[in-house]
C-alpha cells in the first residue's frame, strides 16, 4: 500500500454502493478506505485485505458494497489484538470483531471492544472519534436490564470510562438476525475533532431516564467534521422517537413518516453550522434502511417512495431495531 500522506491535509470522505463483481478492482484502488459487505450466511466474497469487513446483515434485492473513498493514498494492516485498520492521513477507519463467548456475553465484549477501540485511536494518530457503528445479534433478546442492547450501553460505557458528553461520537446500534454471537464495531476517527449535532425534537440519547435502562446510550445523533474537511453529514441510526418515547409502534408507515420529520430538523440544526448543505436528502445523500419484519420490507421500499428521490442510493436490510416497538431505522451521509 502507498505511504500517508501529511496530517495537515484536510479530510476527504465519499460514501458510494457498488456491485460486489467490483470487488477486486475496488480493493486495488489505492484511495480506498473501507469496504462494507451486507449479506448474511456467509455468502459475501471472502476476503482478507483489512479494509473489508463483512457484515452479517441480509440485504433485500441485489446485494451492494458499500465504499468509502478518500482522496489521498491509503495504508492498512492489522494490529497484534486483530484490529484491522486503514489511514490516510487524515482519517482512520476501525474494526473490531469480537466472541461473546471470549468475553462473558455482550457486556463483555462490549466493553472491551470499546476498551481497545480507545487506546487504538491514540496510538494510531486519529484521537477523534466522528462515527461508531455496533451490530449485534439479538438485539432486543432478554427482559429488564437483562435484555442484550442494555447490557451492551453498559459494556459500551464502562468501556468509554470518563467522557464528556458533549464530545460523543455519530452512532448506530443495530440487530443482527444472524444467530452468530459475534459483536463487529467499525469506526470513522480523524486526526481534528467535529462537531457532534442533537435533535431539536429529541431528547439526547445520553440522557434517556431510568426506564430505558441502567446506562442510557453513549452518541450524539449526528457528526459535522471539522472545518474545511470534505465529509458529508454523518447521520446516526433514525427512528420513530420524539422526546425519549417510541411514537406509532403499530405502524410501520406513520413510523417511517415521524423518522423523515426527524431528520428535517436534524439537517435543519446542521445547517446552522454548514448552511452550504441541502435542506433534503438528494443525489449526494446515501441511507442503510433497517426494517425489523422481512415481510414488511416491500411496503417499506413503497413508502421511501413518497419519501425519497430516485436520486437517493439507499440499501435496505432486514435487521433488529434496538427497541422492540421500533420497526424501522435509518442511518447514513448527507451532502450536496
């Protein structure tokens, strides 16, 4: 691989979907940073280059990579702990994948993912955390604090240690349906902090009250990098939640409707800080829709419909949601 370039460049980031045929040609390109497969059961291609990850997600249609670009020359490799890593200079993509079963149980593995993310990130040269994604079997799986997301906010937490809150990373948390008890965490970090970003309709996620669980969830709901870098809009899993409560559980449409309100707003409190940004999702936009029920997912796409442009590049996959009244979620990038 090709030398970093100097750390004084700024950062540069695309997001783009692709044919897995493409594979190959994609992992020879020297300014390509990561590589997502979606495509549960083993069926993505196998490969070894540290900068594809294959998650164990099911994606409805044509399976698609998902392709973060850099402007600059990449290096990667893989630390002694199997950290796979890839930088360019002036951002770090991570991952992580870790057994349950090594680690006591999600709580476990949890905190020592997050654990080892954050002695990486220094050690590497990229302290500053812009975007975490977590995906984990069984997500809803358990009753009280002993469901398996609030024991992973536990691990995640006791892993993060002391932190301002105020400084918290862009986040997904998402379900697997896999059966596979394998936590994958991958990250986006970079060498100069961002700007993370709240929902004016939504309370924090770092301070749910008590009812959500012991620890409340560690992210912010979205990420601007710093000044000057060319990163679009990192937007955190979306859904159905106004204040802290789950609003229409039993409709997946009205669901989808109030998640699309929520991002209004959220790209409305980013505009504050980059105005240059569009008011709606457009053809620099790119969304990972998460629908909990497989028989639902074609009337989800019928409703991103109304919803989207044709220009929107989206995925869909069938996935868990973190609550069991949530039906549906969004994550993704936003720029012009």
């Amino acid at each position: 691989m090709n030398a970093c370039t100097s750390p004084t460049d700024a950062a540069a980031l695309r997001v783009d979907y692709a044919d897995p045929s493409r594979l190959p040609a994609l992992l020879a390109d020297p300014q390509v940073l990561a590589i997502f497969a979606f495509e549960a059961g083993g069926t993505a291609p196998a490969c070894d280059d540290p900068r594809y990850l294959q998650v164990g997600l099911q994606a409805d249609g044509a399976a698609q990579l998902e392709v973060w670009r850099s402007d600059k020359p990449v290096r990667c490799g893989r630390d002694a702990d199997g950290l796979a890593w890839a930088t360019d200079g002036a951002l770090m993509f991570g991952a992580l994948q870790l057994d349950e079963h090594q680690h006591g149980g999600i709580l476990g593995a949890s905190e020592q993912a997050y654990d080892r993310m954050l002695q990486a990130l220094p050690a590497h040269g990229y302290p500053h955390l812009l975007r975490i994604w977590n995906y984990l079997d069984a997500i809803t799986e358990g009753d009280g604090d002993g469901e398996r997301y609030r024991e992973f906010c536990v691990g995640r937490a006791r892993g993060i240690g002391t932190i301002d809150t105020g400084t918290l990373p862009a986040a997904t948390a998402i379900g697997r349906v896999d059966g596979v008890r394998v936590l994958q965490v991958y990250w986006l970090a970079a060498r100069s902090a961002g700007t993370p970003l709240e929902n004016p309709r939504q309370v924090s996620a770092y301070r749910y009250p008590r009812q959500y669980g012991p620890q409340s969830p560690s992210f912010a709901r979205a990420m601007l990098a710093a000044a000057g870098s060319q990163l679009p809009l990192l937007l955190s899993g979306t859904a159905s939640v106004v204040g802290h409560a789950t609003l229409h559980g039993d409709c997946t449409q009205r669901q989808l409707q109030e998640t699309f309100a929520n991002f209004e707003a959220l790209i409305g409190a980013a505009r504050k800080h980059r105005p240059s940004l569009p008011e709606h999702f457009g053809k620099g936009s790119r969304l990972k829709v998460y629908v909990r029920d497989a028989a639902e997912i074609a009337e989800v796409r019928q409703a991103l419909a109304t919803h989207l442009s044709p220009q929107v590049p989206h995925i869909v996959l069938h996935a868990a949601v973190c609550r069991r009244d949530l039906r549906v979620e969004i994550d993704g990038v936003h720029d012009a």
